[in-house]
C-alpha cells in the first residue's frame, strides 16, 4: 500500500510529466512556425515519451493501491528567440526534472518505500539520458551559431528520430 506522502509526490510527478509534454508540444508549434520540420519532428518523440513517462507514474499509483488525482496543467512559454534558447530552456527543464525525480528517490528512501525506489531507479538511468541528448544538441547549435547550412544539415539529422515505445517491462 502506497503511504499519503508518497502518493501525492508521485501525482505531482504525474503533473510534472504531463507539463514536459505540454512544453515539448509548444516547441514543437514553435519550430514548425520557423520552418525547422526536422526540430518539430523531434519534438513530437519528445512529447510521446514524456506522456509515457507520465503514464508509468500513473500506472505505478494504481498497481500500489493508490489514488491518482490529476491536477490543472501550467501553461508553456511558446516562443522563444532562438533554437539554441529553446534547447538552452529544455537542459535547464530536464535538470529541474533530474531534481524532482532525485528528491522522490530521497523520499522513498526516508519512507522505506523499496517498491517505489526501485521504480524510481528506471527514471534516474533516463534522465542521464535525457540530459546527455539535449546537452549534445546544444553543442551542436552553439557551434552552428547563424551558420543556416549549418542549421538545414542539423535539422535534417533531427528528422530522423524515431520514437519507439519501450518494452513493457522497461
Ligand atoms: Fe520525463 Fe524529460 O523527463
């Protein structure tokens, strides 16, 4: 059984999640305005794997035996000057992310909840992830810096993401 604490940290995670895709979404409307398909394209993965991520946590609540309550989603910036200030806004997103996701791992630590750390840990490997593939394209777009070749080639290479569920044990 999943103790209060627990279960209203991990629906804020919930909200969270869904937030990520919400502003993945913006950007992803942000991009496609400025003619940058390949960009949008990987904005869109980014928006299925962040509703996915939200609907582990829920998947998670329920197994456990607790209650998920939804609350009212922040509205996202949808501008922004620049793709390297979007993908600058994303890191520092995806690192406030890494932080919420370590203060649920403390959290079940301080409760004794095993079932939830153990959970938790397939999102601490994730956000390495997360963290190192924006942080890739951040270099890349500082290095372009006006260059617009620069940013059709990197654009096109952004297009070819592929976004495939995980196995349903991952
Ligand atoms: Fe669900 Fe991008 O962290």
């Amino acid at each position: 059984m999943l103790k209060k604490k627990m279960q209203k940290a991990l629906n804020e995670q919930i909200n969270a999640e869904m937030y990520s895709a919400y502003l993945y979404l913006s950007m992803e409307s942000y991009f496609q305005s400025i003619s940058l398909g390949g960009f949008a394209s990987w904005m869109r993965g980014q928006v299925q794997e962040e509703l996915m991520h939200s609907m582990k946590f829920y998947d998670f609540v329920n197994e456990r035996g607790g209650r998920v309550s939804l609350d009212s989603i922040n509205k996202p910036e949808t501008s922004w000057k620049s793709p390297l200030a979007a993908f600058e806004h994303i890191l520092k997103h995806e690192q406030l992310v890494t932080s919420l996701i370590n203060d649920l791992v403390e959290l079940a630590i301080g409760e004794k909840d095993h079932a939830s750390n153990i959970f938790l840990q397939w999102f601490v490997t994730e956000q390495v992830e997360e963290e190192a593939s924006v942080g890739e394209i951040v270099d890349k777009l500082k290095l372009i810096q006006d260059n617009s070749s620069g940013l059709f080639l990197l654009d096109a290479e952004m297009g070819k993401r592929v976004f495939t569920l995980p196995q349903a044990s991952a």
